[in-house]
C-alpha cells in the first residue's frame, strides 16, 4: 500500500529539483495530522472540491451570461480546463502536479457573478472600505468565508496553495487570520503554471464559445496569422470535414502547439538560468514558464483580435453592462436595509463592516442567484 511518507519519498525521486516538493511544504496555519494516504496539496486539492464556492463556480460566467446557452464554458468548466492544461505542462516539466491541479481548482474561487463586470461594480462600491479584487477574494475564501471546521473558520490550505490563489495582488483588508505573504520574489513555478495555463484556456476557449455564437466572424479571423495557419492545416487534412468539426479540431491544434511551444521555450530557459531549486526560481526577475517570443508576438495578435471582436461585441457590452448595474443596485438594496440579508450572513454583520458583509454575499452569488434575488426585490408579483 502507497502511503503518504511513500508519496512523498516518490517525489524526492521523480520530481526535477526545482519543483515544490510536498514534504517541504510552508504548512497550514492550524496545526493538523497529516493525512495518511494523501500529500497535503493532495488534501488542499480535496478540500477545494468540497467546498461551497467550488460548487457554484458551475453556475457563474465569464463572457456569457448563464441563461445564453448550455453548452458555453461557465467557470466550472473553465476550471477544469485550467487543471488539465497545466497538469499536462506540469508533468512534463516534473513539477509538483498536485499543486498544480490544487491551485488551478481553487484559482477563481473569489470571482463575482458576470465575471468582470460584477467585479468592477463591487470595486466601486467598496473603494472608501477597502475595495475589491477577486484573487484577494479567492484567498478570503478559502481563509475566512468558507465554514467547515469547528477549530477554525475557513479550508486551512497549506501555504503554497494560498499564495497560488493570492498571486501577487496585495493582500488588503485581510480577516483576522492571515498570515502575512513575506516570501519575496518571484511565484514558485507550479504558481506560473497555472497563470499561463489559465490564459490558454481562456483565449481559446472564448474563441471556441465566440465562434459557436457567432458573434466572432470566421473570416475575420482568418486575418489572425496564429489561427490561419492551424485552420490550413485541418483543412488540408480533413477536407470534407464538417465546419464545426474544423472549427473544434483548430482548437485543439492551437491548444497543443501553444503548449508546445510553452514546454520547449521553458526547458531551455531553466538550462539557460541555471535552475536547480525553488530558491533559484525566487530569485529570478522574469517567469521562467513562458512562450517563445514568436510565440508571444502571434498570441498577442489573436488577444487583440478577441478584445475587439468579442469583449467589445455590442451583445457582450450589453451582457456585462446590465450585470454591472444590477449588481449595483442589489447592494444599495442590502445596505439600505441590512435585515434584509438572509441569516446566515446577517450572523456576520456581528463582526465585520455591512459593505464587506454585502460585499462577501454578492460576490458568492452565481448568476442565476443574483437574478433570482434582484426579481425577489424589484418584481412585484415575485415572492421574497
Ligand atoms: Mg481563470
């Protein structure tokens, strides 16, 4: 039997010496057991699965609104995506996979209801009380909102999983328990490998909902070098192909060759910096995990193509502009008239500012919940 001394051992062996090993972990702000049968990223990547926010990640939106369309990414899926991707680049590289899947599963915890235009609204709001920003959200999550534990409030991930989620935002307006991020320098690699994991899946996977919508024109596209030659190459090889499946196999390709591409470009740059060990990672002005700069250049070209197709397509403008004004007027609502705040979150007023409180609850929401309560108040045959 495989037990989690074994594990750990394994890794000594089979993880490359700059990568996060599990033994030597920052641990948990509570002291706990550890587990028997599983790492503690092992564990945090659990503890992530069970949670609350995890869950409702199914029913919140980046790009589309819930209501558009069952078969668009919502954040669940993005997640998901994130985790596959970079556990790929993270077992190739012989990092700490379990890390990586860890933080990619907890890494849009903190988001609001309507991806960035929910955030933007809860920012204005909350700028004279401390404002808002979902990585920050993300760790007072797992910190502080999460309630599972009689000993403590929140999840108790270790160190590393925290400052995966928190990245380099400043930390302000912390709950009680925080500890303080003090560790100078760059992210540990596995930290890289989720942030770039997470850009591919999200300039991919917007392309594929955007071109399923129609609301990216094909042959617009066609103009964008990095797409133009995936596409040609399909369609050499699957000629009488349907459109939808050529549309879903250039996905595909663009996926597997900017991770390629990735893969390549950072196998030398850890030659090129000589990187034997996480501190040598720390001390590195500049990612070490990155794209060629050809790379680079060619995605920079498709992200721009993306801003001003789809971001800025009239529909999506509308989309996150009705999100953004609703979600402002739900928390005038509640901080009208506070009572109005189901118990379990009046239970909060008790020790925090009602504008973090409201905040907390908006930001937990998913969409269809922000929709269904702003009915609840301003519909008025809806019950309340
Ligand atoms: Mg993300």
């Amino acid at each position: 039997m495989l037990k989690r001394k074994e594990i750990e051992k394994n890794e000594e062996r089979y993880l490359a010496s700059y990568a996060m090993h599990s033994a030597q972990t920052g641990g948990r702000a509570y002291k706990e057991k550890e587990h028997d049968y599983r790492t503690v990223y092992q564990r945090d990547r659990d503890r992530v699965i069970y949670s609350t926010a995890f869950r409702r990640l199914e029913y919140k939106t980046q790009v589309f609104v819930n209501h558009e369309g069952d078969h668009y990414r919502t954040r669940l899926t993005h997640t998901l995506e994130v985790a596959q991707i970079g556990r790929t680049i993270a077992r190739a590289l012989r990092l700490n996979e379990d890390l990586v899947e860890a933080i990619a599963l907890a890494h849009d915890l903190g988001h609001t209801p309507f991806g960035h235009s929910g955030e933007k609204a809860l920012h204005e709001i909350m700028k004279d009380h401390g404002g808002f920003e979902h990585n920050s959200q993300g760790l007072r999550v797992v910190d502080y909102l999460e309630e599972r534990y009689p000993n403590f409030q929140g999840l108790n991930l270790s160190f590393e999983v925290r400052e995966g989620i928190i990245k380099h935002a400043t930390p302000y307006d912390m709950p009680r328990r925080v500890i303080a991020f003090e560790r100078e320098g760059s992210p540990l690699l596995e930290i890289q490998v989720v942030d770039i994991a997470d850009e591919i899946a999200y300039d991919n996977h917007d392309l594929d909902d955007g071109l399923a919508s129609e609301l990216v024109n094909e042959k617009a596209l066609s103009r964008i070098g990095l797409w133009r030659d995936v596409y040609k190459d399909v369609q050499k090889r699957w000629p009488s192909a349907r459109d939808g499946v050529k549309r879903r196999q250039t996905i595909r390709n663009l996926i597997n060759l900017q991770v390629s591409d990735l893969l390549k470009e950072t196998e030398s740059r850890i030659k090129k910096f000589h990187i034997k060990g996480s501190e040598d990672v720390r001390r590195m002005p500049e990612k070490i995990i990155t794209f060629s700069p050809g790379m680079r250049e060619r995605r920079k070209a498709l992200k721009e193509f993306l801003l001003k197709e789809l971001y800025n397509h009239y529909r999506v403008v509308r989309m996150s502009n009705k999100a953004y004004r609703f979600v402002q007027e739900l928390f005038k609502v509640y901080l009208d008239k506070p009572m109005q705040l189901p118990p379990a979150t009046q239970f909060y007023l008790k020790k925090d500012d009602p504008y973090r409180v409201i905040c907390d609850y908006i930001a937990g929401m998913t969409d269809r919940y922000a929709l269904d309560e702003y009915k609840k108040f301003f519909a008025p045959y809806e019950k309340v």
